[in-house]
C-alpha cells in the first residue's frame, strides 16, 4: 500500500485548519465552531485522491456488475429460459441492480473503504506531524475525535450513495424500468421502490458506523496509519469468519455484523421494522463503546508529533 495521503493543516496562509476566525479577529465559538472545523475535516476527507479513487471504484464495480448481467442474460441459450434464475429475475427491473450491488458491497468493499479512511483520521494526522499543531491551535480533542468520527461516517454514506446511485442509471441503460415486486410478492411503484433504495442505503451507512468507530480507536493506538487501517480491516474480516462458525452461535447476536443485511426487510410490504431495528440497536451499542475507548485514549495520549 502506498504512503498515506497526508492533509496541511491550515485552510490557508496564517490560518490553522479548522480555526477560522472573524473579522474581529476572535475565533468562533460553540456550532459555529464545530461545523467549520466538520466542513474542513470532510472536504479534507473528500479531497484525497485515494479516497476519490476508492469511489470511482465502487462505481465501476457495480457498473461491471449490471455489465456483466446483462452479457450473461443476452449469451444464454434461449431455451434455458435466459440464464441462471437469479440473473433472470435481477434483469425483471434494473432497480435491483441497486439492491445486489449494495448487497454484495456491504460485506467487503465497504467495509474497507471505511476502515482505510478511519485508520488513517488521527494516525494520519500524527505521521504527518500536524495532530500536535491541531491540539494547539487549539482544538479540543474530544470535538476533534468527534469531528472525524462523523466526516468517516460522511464517507461512508457517500460510498454507499455511489453504489446505489450507479446501481440505478446502469439499470436505466441496460435492464426495463417499471415497478417493483417486493420480496412480500406485492408490487410498488419505481417512485416507491427508489424512497425504498434511499432507506437501504441509509440503513446500510449505519452498518459502517461500527467500522468508522472501530477504524478511529485503531487510530488512536498508533502513528503508522497503514497499521490502524489493516487492524480495521482484519478485525472486521475476522468477527464476519466468527459469525459463519456454527459452534458460536451464542456470540452472533453480539457481533456488529450480525444485522448488516436486515435491510432485507425494508424492501416488504408492510416494512417489518423488529430486524431493521435490532441491528440499529447493536450498531449503536457497539458504536458508544468503541468510541468511548477511543476517547479515552485519544485524551490520555501523549502526542509528541
């Protein structure tokens, strides 16, 4: 993996990032505050190149995913019935591009994506040698550890819109558009089925709010950012293996994973709301506690870079 994209750390000459002041030459205090120091943290986020290429990818692959469909239906010998049964009914609406695109997205790729950004949020900051100059300036460290929480989360749910919104216009293009048969049988407007597609990929951004927290603890721990970014993700790669092992099924309620692809039950009618709010439940549990031993270390840390 290459060396991490590093961020400066002023807005511009003679201002340090995040602390802007007025014209009065005070700086700006309370929401204030915090939004601009969130505004320059997410364009930060946003603006790093592998970040972006991140995005171009997860594009590309739901892309590939429609293309790739649609030659396996149109190669098919017509008298099997248009090729396997599931690529069949994925090309009945290209809406579902969407819904499998996010599907196959949500265990791995995104998961990924997070942690590499996470990893990198306070490591990063430290390798570059411009954590010390932020915590000066000053910035508090608990504003600041929450500020790059929600910029990774931020991200997170822009990865997630990249997908479903590619997972929409390749549909357009390449399977019929019309409405919508849920998996209760009953059929939705393409109207309805695109407000459906917005609440599975929120649901599924709150599915990465436990990797954000987790990838920002591992974060705190170290000042090699590649380090933090590879313990996310094998942390995340291992709690998955742990939940396909039959002989600890008493721990799968318990693992983050557990409710990642509940947003199954969005796409029913009426929507059944106990499994949608069970794994927002957990995630929210998982995100308090890792964010609480991220904090904790984050203010006892003695940063000297």
């Amino acid at each position: 993996m290459s060396a991490p994209d590093t961020a400066p750390a002023t807005d511009g000459p003679g201002r340090p990032r995040g602390g802007d002041t007025t014209a009065a030459g005070r700086r700006p205090s309370g929401a204030a505050a915090d939004l601009r120091l969130l505004r320059s943290e997410l364009a930060l986020v946003l603006s790093r190149r592998r970040n972006v290429v991140m995005l171009v990818v997860l594009a590309l692959l739901t892309a590939l995913v429609g293309v790739g469909v649609d030659l396996a239906t149109s190669d098919a010998d017509p008298g099997t019935g248009g090729g396997p049964p599931f690529l069949a009914s994925l090309t009945q609406n290209g809406l579902f591009l969407a819904f499998a695109s996010l599907t196959a997205s949500l265990p791995v790729f995104l998961p990924l994506v997070v942690s590499v950004v996470a990893g990198e949020s306070v490591a990063g900051e430290a390798s570059s040698g411009t954590l010390r100059y932020l915590l000066v300036t000053p910035v508090d460290r608990t504003r600041l550890l929450v500020t790059k929480f929600v910029a990774t989360v931020l991200y997170a749910a822009v990865a997630a819109l990249a997908i479903a919104v590619t997972g929409v216009l390749v549909g357009l293009v390449l399977f019929p558009v019309g409405d919508v048969v849920l998996l209760s049988g009953t059929t939705a407007s393409y109207g309805e089925g695109l407000l459906r597609l917005a609440a599975v990929t929120a649901y599924a951004t709150a599915m990465l709010t436990t990797v954000a927290a987790l990838g920002l603890l591992a974060s705190t721990l170290t000042e090699v950012p590649v380090a933090a970014m590879s313990a996310t993700a094998i942390v995340v790669v291992l709690v998955q293996i742990t939940g396909q092992v039959p002989q600890l099924s008493f721990l799968h309620p318990w693992l983050f994973t557990d409710g990642w692809l509940r947003f199954a039950d969005l796409l029913r009618d009426p929507v059944a709301l106990g499994g949608v709010g069970d794994g927002l439940l957990l995630q929210a549990g998982w995100v308090v506690v890792l964010l609480a031993a991220a904090w904790a270390r984050m203010t006892s840390k003695d940063v000297t870079s």
